[in-house]
C-alpha cells in the first residue's frame, strides 16, 4: 500500500510530468525494494542451508 501511496503522491506534485512523476517515486521506492529483496534472499538462503529446516526452525524460535 506504501507504494501506491508514493507513487499517488509523485503523481499529484508533477500532474503535467509523468515521467517525472515515476522518476521522484522510483527514488522512494527503489530503496524500499533492495532492502526487501536483501532479506527475501536471506530467508532463501536459510531454507536451503546445509542444516535446512533446522536453521528455519532456529530463526523462528524466540529467543530469551
């Protein structure tokens, strides 16, 4: 929903732009996305560990 939310946002301050529209909400949002992929490929990563589901069941188990 923050997405749609950014790009409504880009799309009212440049209305007459839209080029210039999807460039100011790509500037949000591609920061947004790399961090979303880091940790999507580190939950892959943990599924297909050597110790695989292990490492999975270790990371969903609190800690304390």
């Amino acid at each position: 929903m923050i997405d749609g939310a950014d790009l409504a946002r880009a799309i009212i301050a440049h209305p007459n732009d839209i080029e210039r529209a999807f460039a100011a909400y790509e500037a949000t949002m591609f920061p947004r996305a790399r961090e979303a992929a880091a940790e999507s490929a580190a939950g892959l990563e943990l599924a297909f560990e050597a110790n695989a589901p292990q490492a999975m069941l270790d990371f969903f188990t609190p800690k304390g």
